[in-house]
C-alpha cells in the first residue's frame, strides 16, 4: 500500500476526470432527445467541461502551491463529484451545460496537482515508473470513454455515465487522505488571481462568440461583442503577466521560437484530432440510426492505434527529434481527418476508418512528446509553467475545436437547406429534422456539413505540423539530463 496507495489515488482521480472529456461523445442524441436540446446547447455539454479545465487549471494550480496539493486534490474530487450528481439529475440543458462546467472546476482541480503529489512521494527509478503508469492511464481513459460511454448510455441511460463518477471518487478521496502526504510549493508564492480571471474571461468569450457565430452569424451584434470582450481580456491578461511578480505564464517564453511551436502545435492537436469526433456521433446515431454501443465502437480504429503506436514509438523513436515526433504526427493527423471528407448521403461508418486509423497513428506520436518538448524548450526553473500551459492549450483546443468545427459544419448545413429547415436545425438538432426533410436529403446535408468541418480541422493540423516542423529546434537533451525536467515539474509549478 505504501508504495502502490498514492499512485492508485492520483490515477483514480486522473481517469475519472480524463474519462469525461470523452464519454459524453456517444450519449449526446439521448440527451438531445431527453432534454430537447439543441446543436449549440450538445456544443456546450462538451466545451463547458473542457473550457473550464482549460481557464482554471494554471490558477488553480498555483492556488495550490500555498494551499495545499492534497488539499486542493481532495477539494477538486469532491467537487467533482458533485457536479456529477447534478449532471445525472439535469432536468434541461441549461442545467446539465452549467454542472459540467463545475464539473471542469473540480477536474483542474485534480489536474493540476496529480504530477506534483506523485513528484512528492516518488524519487528516482520509482517516480519514472509511476509517471510511465500515469501516462498509460491518462492514455486508457480516451479509449475507453466512448465504449464505457455507449454501454452505459445504452444500458441504465446517459445519466448513468455521470452517476458513475460517485462510487470512484468516494474511493479516490478515502484513498487520498489515507496515503498522499500534504506538500506545497516555494515559500513566498502568491496567486494571480487576476491573471486567471482575465484568462478565463478570454477562453470562454472566444468560445462563447464561435458558438453563437452558428446560430446568429459571425456580423451579429452578440458575436462581435463576444469577440471584443475576448480581445479585451487578452490584453488585459498581457498586462497583468507583465507586471505581477508571480505570473501564470511569464510571457519571455513567448520569445523562444521553440516554446511557441509547442504551443500552436499542443493547440491545434485536442482540436484537429478531436474537434469533429461529436458531431461524427450525432451523425452515426442520429443519421445512420446505430445504437450507442455500436457507436462507440466505430471509434477504436482510431484509440486502438492511437495506443499501439504511443507504446511502440515510447521504445523506438528514443533520441528522435521532438518536431518531427510533434510535427510528423500533426501532419498524419491533418492527413487523417482529410480522409474523413469522403461522406455523401449513402455513405455508411466504414468510410470512415481509413482517416481514423490516421488520426490515431499520428495522436500515438504526439500526445507522449508534446509534455517533454515543452519542458526542453524552456530553463529547468521554468519546467512547471510550462507543463501546465501545454496542458492549459490543449484543453482550450478541444473547446475551440468543438466551437468552431460545429459552427463549420452549422454553417455548411444551413447553406445546403432551406430556410424552414436551418431554422429547425438552429433550434433542434438533426433529430429534429426527421419527418421534415426526406431521408436522402438529411443525409446529404449532414454529409455535407461533416466533409467541410473535417476539410477545417484539416487544414488546421496540416498547418500546425508545418509550423512545429520550422519551429521546434531544440535538440534534445543528453540521456543523463533527461530526467531532470520530469523531475522539475512534479517538484514545483514555477
């Protein structure tokens, strides 16, 4: 137990939270059809979870520093838990959008202390593996989600796959107070409070714009007053990391060509890889007419070989070049989702599987790079700041992935019907359109929609392995020294 006890913790937390990025995915049209709610209100199920572990995970993080790790670790489960009892309980979509966001609350919570809880119990050979065992289950919680999403959603109802966070999370908090020792950070540390805030306002204003660009369009007065407010407060996040004497991000690193790289490229990877995934379920349920389960299952071409190829390149592609790692994966994932533009109103899931076999190759040499390319672009001191930002965009990137690729496929779907019936689907969803439309003419329009969001996230990744390929120059650090970032970032965030 000693030495088991503290990594089984932080790993029970870590799934859970990981888990329910992805597990929504396959029971959005049963929630559509029990909540009667519409395309933008399934948009914000899933970015009102990622958006707020996304805005608060930096500031959380350093809240917990001085407060506490376990603490705040203990707090975040908690609080997680719930945000999934009143998930399960959601009488409207109103109530489900605002419990997943506290949902994401209670997840940075949990985030942001899993590396220095496990910093602080494990050294030397131990701490390697706990992190290898870290990171195998932070890669098994993508992959299950949507099957353990489709049976549950199949079997007892989607509310079920909330309901389930409550048993894990009383054995997470029981286990965390019994076998993680407290610990904190440096002496001296103070919160950017308003760093956070203004971040948090920019992330979700820019998300918030994109949703509604789909429904009001991109002149109307609440999306450029969206999009002004995010402007507002990007530069006054700016102006508050330039002068606090703790900032969540010390904008300096935005000087190193390398740091910049990893960034755009840990943005446009949840994005592009991801982004589309959704609305890829809508289609198949709600189109296709398959069952839950069944849809979940027309995603392991893509999370079985996302997981094969992480494994393998973790033993081969030792000593390799992280741009090439980073920037060849963005290119086989840009790749991928091309191949998914291929659907018409016959076309069936199996058109699918080329691109999502891709997608996953390319995802299998991205996700395990992209930590430790971040921390070699930047000084040792600088290790924890910068693990938490290439976590904090990656989070955002999904959010605006969701955001923009819906409002994509909105867009093209409304061009391709009449007036009548983009208005029902503005109001309603696919689902609503059945009995209105013919079933060729759903078919084609939804095809439509798909094939031009997956051209967008294309391009998106395409563009962002370019961008990391001519960036990301710094070499990769002697075996000796390889540990010593790893390292870095468990023992502090700063």
């Amino acid at each position: 137990m000693r030495t088991w006890g503290p990594l089984t913790a932080v790993c029970l937390g870590t799934f859970m939270l990981l888990l329910d990025v992805t597990i929504a995915v396959v029971a959005l049209p049963d929630m559509a059809r029990a909540l009667h709610a519409s395309l933008s209100d399934l948009q914000w199920v899933i970015d009102g979870y990622a958006l707020a572990l996304a805005a608060l995970l930096l500031g959380v993080g350093a809240a917990a520093d001085i407060l506490g790790r376990r603490r705040v670790h203990v707090a975040g489960v908690t609080l997680f838990a719930v945000a999934s009892l009143l998930c399960g309980l959601a009488s409207g979509p109103g109530m489900l959008v605002a419990a997943r966001a506290v949902q994401g609350l209670g997840a940075a919570a949990m985030f942001a202390t899993t590396l220095p809880l496990l910093g602080s119990v494990y050294h030397g050979r131990q701490r390697s593996a706990a992190l290898g065992v870290w990171g195998a289950v932070s890669g098994g919680a993508a992959a299950v989600g949507p099957v353990l999403g489709g049976l549950l959603t199949e079997g007892p109802g989607w509310r079920w796959i909330f309901f389930v966070n409550l048993p894990v999370s009383v054995a997470s908090v029981w286990l965390t107070l019994k076998v993680v020792p407290e610990s904190r950070g440096p002496r001296g540390m103070r919160i950017d409070w308003a760093g956070t805030a203004a971040f948090a306002c920019f992330a979700g204003a820019t998300t918030y714009g994109v949703v509604r660009a789909g429904s009001d369009g991109w002149t109307s007065t609440v999306t450029t007053g969206s999009f002004a407010l995010a402007a507002l407060a990007l530069v006054a996040f700016v102006l508050v990391e330039r002068r606090v004497a703790h900032p969540l991000l010390d904008l300096s690193l935005l000087r190193k060509p390398a740091f910049v790289g990893v960034m755009v490229g840990a943005l446009a990877f949840n994005g592009a890889a991801f982004g589309v995934i959704p609305y890829l379920s809508i289609w198949m349920q709600t189109v296709l007419g398959m069952s839950p389960v069944r849809g979940g299952l027309t995603l392991l071409p893509m999370t079985g070989a996302s997981v094969v190829v992480a494994i393998l390149a973790g033993k081969l592609l030792h000593g390799v070049p992280a741009r090439l790692t980073i920037g060849g994966g963005l290119l086989l994932i840009g790749s991928g989702v091309f191949c998914q533009a291929v659907l018409d109103a016959g076309a069936s899931w199996t058109a699918l599987v080329p691109g999502l076999v891709l997608v996953g190759i390319g995802t299998g040499f991205v996700s395990p790079a992209i930590a430790g390319a971040a921390l070699a672009a930047v000084p040792p001191e600088r290790a924890g700041m910068a693990g938490g930002a290439v976590n904090t965009v990656r989070q955002l990137g999904y959010a605006l992935g969701v955001a923009v690729f819906g409002t994509v496929l909105t867009s093209r779907m409304q061009h391709t019907l009449s007036h009548e019936a983009a208005h029902t689907l503005a109001g309603g969803g696919a689902g609503a359109l059945r009995g209105a439309l013919s079933e060729h003419t759903l078919r084609a329009a939804f095809a439509s929609g798909l094939d031009t969001a997956s051209v967008a996230a294309g391009v998106t990744g395409m563009i962002a392995g370019a961008l990391v390929l001519v960036l990301v120059r710094t070499p990769r650090p002697a075996a000796g020294e390889a540990a010593a970032p790893a390292e870095t970032v468990t023992a502090s965030r700063r």
